[in-house]
C-alpha cells in the first residue's frame, strides 16, 4: 500500500496515536490531514477561546511532523467532500479516524464511509484514542449502557488497557498536496486573558509536571479551591494533545491513593461518553426526566445574567463565574457550585447553564459539559437528583480562609477569613467597606423551598 490520509480530528498529537502508528505500518506515505469542519461551526462550538487553543494545537502538531519530515496538511468546508478530495489527490487507498462518541460524530463516520466505499477505498476507525476504555466496551448485563458510575467503575478499572504507542521516528509526506495557511491564536479576538497555551508540548510538560509534584496530593487536595491543586490538563483531554491511555497509566505508575483518585477522574470522563454513545440525545434532552418547568431567559434573565457575570451575592459562586471569564477553565468543585446554583437555586434550565459553559470553556466536551450539568441538575445519573449545593456551606468547606474568593472578587479583599462567604452578615461599619458588591439575589431557603415545590409538583 502506498498511501493513506490519518484525519485528526480531537487527537491532537503524535504519542502514543493508533490510527496514525496503523497508516504509517500499512503505507509508504500518509497525509496527515485537519478539516476546518464547516458544520462545526454552524452549530456553535467553535468559540474564541476554543479556536484560540486549536490554532496553538495545530501549529504544534505541524512543528512535530515537520521535524519527522512531515506536515500537516490543513482544509476548510465539508469534512467528507475535504477527505474525499484530499484521498483523490494522493491517490490514497485507506483512511484512519479516531472513534468519537457525539450524534455528530457517529454521522461523521457514517458520511465518510460511504463516500470513500464509493471510491473504492477503505476507512478504518480506532477506539481509545480519546478514551482509555471505549464506549461499550463494559456494559451491564442488560443494557447497553451503564446508568450509574460505581459499577461502571468497578468493571472499568479491570480492563487491560492496550499498550502506549511511541510518536513515530519519521513520517513521509506525498508532494502536490495543498494546504491552507495554519491558524493563528493572535488572529482570534475575545479572548479570555488568562487562556493557557495549546499543544501537546505544552501538555506533556504539564503532564510531567502534574506527576512530579501534585498528583501525590491529589487525593487529599482536589476540592481544595485555594489550592488549586487539580492537574489543569482537561483542556489538552479535550483536544487530544494528551493520550487518556498514557494518563492512566502514568497515574498508576505514579501510586499510591493520589495516582488511583486520579484515574477514577479519567473514568468519570470514559463514563459520561459511555452514556452519550448510548443516548445521543442527552447532549439537548433530560437523560431522565423530572417535568422540570424550569424558569428561562423569559422569566428569570435578571437572574441568569447576574449568574453569568459574577454578581449573584454569593461569594464563591461569582468567583468560579468571574474565574471561568479571565481564564476560560473552571477549578472541578467550582463548577458544581456554580451550576447547582443556576438550576436549582435559581431553578432555571440547565441548558442555558451548560450552553455558556460552552461559550467560554476551552475544555468545552460535549459530553462532560453536558452530562455533568444533567447529573447536577438532577435530570441525569446522580442517584440523589434533589440533592442541592448550598454555596455559603460549600464555600466554608472547601475555601475556608476565603482566598479563592478574594483572588476573583476584588470588592471583598478587605473581608478577613471566612466571613467573606457571607458578607451581607457583616456588621455595619465592615460592610461600609465592601464597594460595589451585590446583596444576594435571591434567599437560600427561598430557592430550596421553590426547588422542592417544583419538583414534587413535577
């Protein structure tokens, strides 16, 4: 065989990489190819922040296979009239893709297997590549999906996980092969300033970093807010830049409590995309659903607006709103609070909850995004869906001398320890103090009791 094209699509990297090792066993030269999907960008997900980080992975990826004699070979439109086109130019016999796990995804697939059968050539699609167990691969015994992640994990953590692939030494391009110019994060506006950088470099180091110095600790430490000691590398999970394979096995190279906490998170990831395999339709629709009658942008857009922009009156949760604008991630147990107080203090749709999510974070997995808003909305695989995250507890608990707060509130720097969670407790002559910040919108008892009401009335 001569050649084939390896489509990357959310495989953002060289290491340990199937579809890229199978084309480079079974053909002289590849085309490693990247599609600007016109489609993906339709529908939305393609957000500054987003693009941003892309624009560094791809550079990246180029920068590697150009150093192994290779290229990355770059198009914009339809994906499968890009692939067939490309195929035709190199006179290709056989296409790699990596298996994905979204409605779009799986029509993706079907698109482009008829397309190229069509043409007399084949495509061959890998599992693990953006998982480290594939969907379907643990199931229970009668269902195609397991519902709830405790036996899933159980069955999850038995299975052998395939071994990690090496980068390749040397990749071998045909010539004639066009490509547009590779994208730039400086031509990307609307940026959160405190975007990280892209890349599997960057991941990789990140990666080493993590297991050197914080991954012991994890355990004991990841819902510590000040702390910030969870390993940030969900961005470069998302985008392929890191082997979900190579992380668990690290991780359990690693040791010890902190190594295992870690890839129980790696399972939770490998768990929600389990789920959406089997229901594409949970990405828009209630997995299991309570009647909800949520409040929308119609009746509670004062409401949802000071949500969005960190002036709800509840400290902690307009530090994790105001930390998710500067730097387009949100710290793990910030992201439970400020989503339980969206849908059920607020009671308002978790889509319009999970939809900003998507706007600015640059981890942005359909999946994880959207099965995480489910289970704390209640209307997803959490065992206890009434169970409601008072942010004032939350807070004391988890950032006990303040310092997550005062870090993204400025107007309660003044407020010493953990009064800052509660700063309407103040006396007089203290609150005189705090400029600009909002009284709460909204009661916690008030909101617990509408919560409670709509969800026995459902």
């Amino acid at each position: 065989m001569y050649v084939s094209v390896v489509l990357f699509t959310a495989d953002l990297r060289l290491h340990d990489h199937p579809p890229l090792r199978a084309a480079l066993d079974g053909a002289r030269q590849i085309v490693p190819l990247f599609v600007r999907d016109r489609r993906v960008d339709a529908a939305g997900f393609t957000v500054p922040n987003r693009l941003a980080f892309l624009a560094d992975c791809l550079r990246d990826l180029d920068a590697g296979l150009r150093a192994r004699g290779g290229r990355l070979v770059v198009r914009s439109g339809d994906v499968v009239e890009e692939v067939c086109r490309v195929a035709a130019e190199a006179d290709a016999d056989e296409v790699h893709l990596a298996a994905d796990v979204s409605a779009y995804a799986h029509q993706r697939e079907r698109r482009l297997r008829r397309a190229l059968e069509a043409e007399g050539r084949r495509l061959h699609v890998h599992d693990t590549v953006t998982t480290a167990v594939a969907p379907g691969a643990v199931t229970p015994a009668s269902a195609d999906h397991f519902a709830v992640f405790t036996p899933y994990f159980r069955q999850w953590s038995g299975q052998r996980l395939r071994d990690v692939l090496d980068a390749p030494g040397a990749v071998g391009v045909p010539e004639g092969i066009g490509s547009e110019e590779l994208p730039a994060r400086a031509a990307v506006a609307g940026l959160s300033p405190g975007l990280a950088e892209g890349g599997e470099t960057e991941g990789r180091r990140r990666l080493d970093a993590w297991l050197r110095s914080g991954v012991a600790a994890y355990e004991d430490r990841h819902d510590d807010l000040a702390g910030d000691a969870t390993s940030r590398l969900s961005p470069y999970l998302h985008f392929g830049t890191l082997s979900p394979v190579e992380v668990v096995r690290l991780a359990r190279r690693a040791g010890g409590p902190g190594g295992e906490a870690f890839a129980r998170q790696i399972a939770w990831r490998d768990f929600h995309r389990q789920v959406l395999a089997a229901r594409p339709a949970a990405a828009r629709a209630d997995y299991r659903t309570k009647q909800d009658r949520w409040r929308s942008e119609r009746t509670a857009g004062d409401d949802i607006q000071a949500w969005r922009e960190g002036r709800t009156g509840y400290p902690v949760v307009d530090a994790a709103m105001r930390q998710l604008r500067h730097e387009g991630w949100m710290h793990n147990r910030a992201r439970l609070l400020a989503a339980s107080f969206l849908a059920k203090t607020l009671y308002v749709d978790w889509r319009i909850g999970a939809r900003h999510f998507l706007d600015l974070l640059v981890d942005g997995d359909l999946a994880n995004n959207q099965m995480n808003w489910q289970w704390i909305a209640g209307t997803g695989t959490d065992t206890r869906p009434n169970r409601v995250l008072n942010p004032v507890t939350q807070g004391r608990r988890h950032d006990p001398d303040g310092v997550y707060v005062r870090r993204w509130v400025p107007e309660l720097r003044e407020v010493a320890g953990a009064a800052v969670h509660e700063p309407w407790r103040l006396p007089d002559a203290d609150r005189a103090r705090i400029s600009g910040y909002p009284d709460p919108i909204v009661d916690l008892a008030d909101g617990l009791a509408r919560f409670r009401q709509a969800r026995e009335r459902g």
